[in-house]
C-alpha cells in the first residue's frame, strides 16, 4: 500500500483508515482516508504495512521507502525513536497538531494501554529530545502544568538511540518545622556568622546552622541563614570594622554575587513553607531540605535536593539526567527552583519514569 505525501500530511485510502486507525489507533479519519503524521507514517513503513510514500511536494512523484523517508526533511529521527518506544512499549500515541488533540502540549498525546486517540483520557504528555539539544526551563514548565490532562514526560534520546523518560511536575513545598527564636547577635566573619552564646533553640529546634563544637557553645550560620535571620528581626551582627553597620546581605552579595539574592529567596520560602533548608554542597546543589524536625537529635532523612536557577534557564538533558540519579541515588527528589524578576518562584521538580 502506498500513501502520498504534500509536505505537511500524509494521506491513504479507506483499506488505510480500516487498517490503520480504527484497528490502530494511527492518524484521523480525512476525507473516507486516513491523513497520518509523518513520524506515524515512518513508523508503518519501518513496520511494512506501508510500501511507499510518495512524495508529492513541489510536483515530485518520488516513492519514499522507510530509509529515504526517515533521510529526508519529512520526520525527526529523535521523534521517531521515542515514537517507536512508546509504541513498542504498547502505547497508542497521537502527534500534538492542533486537528488532533486540544492540548498541544509536548510533541505526543500518549493514551494509557487499552486505550486510543478515539477515547476522552491521555496517560503522558511527551517532549522529545536529543541529548544535545538544550530544552528551556519554561517548556518544563509547560510539561508540568498538564496534570489534568496526563502527566508531562521528557523523553531524552541519546546517542544510540536509547530512550530515557523523566516526569516533570510542580511540587508542592511544605513541612511542619516552625519554631519561635529570641533575638541573637553574632559576629561577621568572612563569610559565615559566628553566635557565641546561641540559644538551644537556634540549632538544636530550628536547626539552624552547625554547632562550632560538640559543646554547644557557639553555632556557625551561612550567610544565607544569617541573612534570613536578620531579614526577621532576629539577628544583629558585627563585623569588627564598622560597628555592625554592615548587612550580611552586602556580604553575601560580595561573596557570590547575585545568586546569592536568588538563593535568599528560596530559602526564605523554604522557611517560610515549614521546611528546613541545608546546604546541598555534597549533593552538588544548593539545598537539601527536611520538611519535619522537632529537634537535631532525632532528625529524619532530608527529602529534596534544591538547585536555584534563573527562569531563562535552558537545561542540557546531560546534566538533567544526572541530577536525576544522583538524587535518586541517595534516595531523594530532585527540585528545581526558577526565579524571575519578581518576588515569585515556580518550583519544578523532575524524576525517572518508566512508562
């Protein structure tokens, strides 16, 4: 069976229609035929149940069998292997064009098993990518906010073709950990704010900081809980030079730039949800959290690792991947913290998924 091409659909006869979406789930009904997308129709090629393709672009007529099909400008192999994937793992999937599905979302409307393009529910929403091709923080964006209509997928094609498959979602972020603090003082330093004479809750409730011995005597805080502290009302310091006049905010800004504002912000939220932020430094992030603690001595497994980012931020699905597992890997849930230009912030968060 031969089919023909005009650049933009691919279209057969009724036997097509018969054989391809009512039995299939291939295409959508056209004219008694049946009008395919073009990665549905290298997919029957590659099958056989397509002999041709003819490419009817510019007046042509040349028959288009699978290898010069997937060759030409007609499909994306990167397309095609996670469309073959998903078929190969038993799902019915349609191309998101306006004519087929109402939420164009992501390159797939994938249906859960059992179902089709002909039935009101859809299991993913899937973006297809290369490993080498950087995807924007606000497309995530998009994948994570079609919770009601099927769960947003990254499905990352590698260099041999292989398929990896991440769950984007928005989290929601909160806990339980809210304590009452005295005022306290502490000495600037460098880069970090000594308490000398912390109050029990400081550390040992709140958990802020680390205890400079095992003593309890002093407790060192970063800056960017010093800084939190003061924003509360909670902390003055002095830094030796200028009788306390300087901000610990100035310093973080001196240490890091304005990342540090970015970080400030989400550990301000953090804080402000019922969550205790950490630092993610082992975890080669910029966070890890703890959504319930009553005190350091019987404190739980932190459950996310944090990574600031800006909201123009592109990601490169190498190092997705690997913030991915490496959160997986010491049994935590990999968030992303997007902030913009204003106060806001838009959590993501990303995970492997086996469909």
């Amino acid at each position: 069976m031969d089919a023909t091409y005009d650049g933009d659909l691919v279209r057969a006869d009724r036997r097509a229609r018969e054989q391809f979406y009512d039995a299939r789930g291939y295409g959508r009904p056209d004219d008694g035929g049946v009008a395919l997308d073009p990665v549905e129709a290298a997919h029957l090629l590659f099958r056989g149940d397509l002999d041709a393709v003819v490419d009817r672009r510019a007046g042509g007529g040349d028959r288009l069998d699978f290898r010069s099909f997937l060759a030409s400008t007609a499909v994306s192999e990167v397309e095609f292997f996670v469309y073959k994937d998903l078929r190969d793992r038993g799902f019915y999937l349609s191309p998101t064009r306006e004519s087929r599905v109402a939420d164009t979302t992501g390159d797939f409307a994938v249906y859960p098993r059992g179902k089709g393009p002909w039935d009101d529910t859809t299991a993913y929403r899937v973006r297809a990518v290369s490993e080498r091709a950087a995807i924007a923080a606000r497309e995530m964006q998009s994948l994570a906010a079609v919770d009601g209509d099927g769960t947003g997928v990254l499905a990352v094609v590698d260099e041999e073709s292989e398929v990896t498959y991440l769950e984007v979602d928005s989290p929601t972020i909160t806990g339980s950990t809210h304590h009452s603090l005295p005022a306290i003082e502490g000495d600037l330093l460098a880069d970090r704010v000594l308490v000398w004479d912390p109050p029990v809750e400081l550390h040992e409730r709140a958990f802020y900081g680390q205890q400079l011995d095992q003593e309890g005597d002093a407790v060192q805080l970063s800056l960017v809980e010093a800084a939190y502290l003061a924003s509360q009302g909670k902390l003055t310091v002095d830094d030796g030079r200028s009788g306390g006049e300087a901000t610990v905010v100035e310093r973080g800004r001196d240490v890091e730039g304005e990342r540090f504002d970015r970080r400030l912000r989400v550990y301000s939220a953090l804080r402000t949800a019922g969550v205790v932020p950490k630092t993610g430094f082992k975890f080669g992030a910029d966070f890890r959290t703890y959504a319930d603690v009553a005190d350091v001595d019987h404190l739980g497994h932190s459950e996310l690792l944090v990574r600031v980012l800006p909201t123009d931020h592109a990601f490169a699905p190498r190092d997705l991947a690997l913030d991915v597992r490496l959160a997986h890997g010491v049994r935590k849930r990999m968030v992303f913290a997007l902030t913009g230009a204003n106060e806001g912030i838009d959590w993501l968060s990303a995970s492997r998924l086996t469909p």
